[in-house]
C-alpha cells in the first residue's frame, strides 16, 4: 500500500503541502529531516519509533518540529 501513496507524497512534497519533522539532536549535533507524509497524523503516527531510534542511538537531546513545506536532499545535515 506505501508504493501507491508514493506519487501522491511526491506531488504534495513538490508543491510545498507535504508534512515534515524536523528532528534536531545535540551530541551529535544533527538535523534529520523525517517524511514526506501527506496527513499531519500519518506523520504523527510514525514519528516515535524514529525518535526511540534516535535515543537508543544515543543523542542527548532530541527536539523536533512538524512543518509543511518542500524538501529535498540531503536528509541528514551534520553540523561538522
């Protein structure tokens, strides 16, 4: 089912309407952009396993935000 939602996530995304977390971590200083999802709640939904993952992982402090815009590559950013 995912691969049939693929078109429509990508056209949301291109348009700037797709949902988006922002996941900023300190040690190491990250930003890990999460989606493109096409419903907030969809995003809502899968957003804590990535954010389990990222402690268990071992970042000290995890921050995120949910935004709708357009995003490309890269979807990790260091801060190195």
């Amino acid at each position: 089912m995912t691969t049939l939602f693929q078109p429509i996530r990508s056209v949301a995304n291109g348009l700037g309407l797709a949902w988006w977390a922002r996941v900023e971590t300190r040690q190491p200083d990250v930003t890990y952009w999460f989606g493109p999802y096409v419903r907030r709640s969809s995003l809502e939904e899968a957003l804590p396993p990535f954010l389990a993952d990222l402690r268990s992982e071992g970042a000290v402090e995890v921050n995120h935000a949910l935004l709708r815009t357009r995003r490309s590559e890269p979807f990790t950013i260091s801060a190195d």
